[in-house]
C-alpha cells in the first residue's frame, strides 16, 4: 500500500519539471551529433594552422599570422555555439549581452594597454630611437 502523499506525486502531471531541471533558459540541449561536429571543427580549425606554421608554406609570416588568427577566432565561435550553446535565445539573451560586454572591456583594456606602451616607449626613453643610432655612429 502507497501513503497518499506517494499517490498526490505520482497524479502530479510533470512533476520533475516543477523543480526546473528541464528548463535552461531557452538554450538548446546538446546532441552527440553536436558535439561531433564542434569537435571536427575543432580539429581542423587547430591542424589547418599548425600545418600552415610547421611546414612553412607561406613565405610571409604577416599572412601565416593573419590564417592563424582568423582560424582561432573561427575556432572560439565554434566553441561557444557548440559546447556552450551560447544563442540570442538562452537565458533571453543575457548571456549574449555579457558576451559583447566582455568583448568591449577586453578590447578597451588591451588597445588601452598598448597605446600606453606605445606612448611611453615613444616619450620616455629619449635615445633608444632608430633616429638617434644614426647620431651617435655618424661621429659628432
């Protein structure tokens, strides 16, 4: 024999999904054909750029860099859609919008950054400049 209260949960119609296990936030579950395709993605984003590096095939390292990041910045959407299921649609949208925040604070911190040690280099270490090497080899 079952108590009543085993009968009023076993009648509730859902009842697993009034603890909100099955809710996340509108973002899609995650499927082994999925996960495969974020994995072969993956490989070939991270072998088409160790190749291009370890074999040599573009002369121009300017352009070998260029492949390299444009491969890693593929390589971090893939991630983020595939493993984890980041869209306009979870958790309405927040977790796009604390995506492009970081986004904004990362790109002010390091162009912020680099213009600061652009400036002092320039400003602050008078004779350290291609300009004054040739002073100083010219014999004043």
């Amino acid at each position: 024999m079952s108590s009543a209260a085993d009968q009023a949960f076993h009648a509730a119609p859902d009842s697993h999904d009034d603890h909100g296990h099955d809710d996340h936030g509108g973002a899609p579950h995650g499927s082994r054909r999925g996960y495969v395709t974020g994995f072969l993605l993956s490989v070939v984003l991270t072998a088409i750029p160790f190749a291009l590096v370890m074999t040599g095939v573009i002369a121009d390292a300017r352009i070998t860099a260029g492949i390299v990041i444009a491969a890693a910045v593929v390589q971090i959407v893939v991630h983020m859609i595939y493993f984890l299921h980041m869209s306009t649609k979870s958790e309405e949208g927040w977790t796009m919008m604390a995506l492009i925040f970081t986004i904004i604070v990362v790109v002010i911190t390091i162009s912020g950054s680099i213009w600061v040690m652009y400036n002092m280099n320039t400003n602050m270490m008078p004779g350290m400049g291609p300009d004054t090497a040739t002073m100083t080899s010219g014999g004043m």
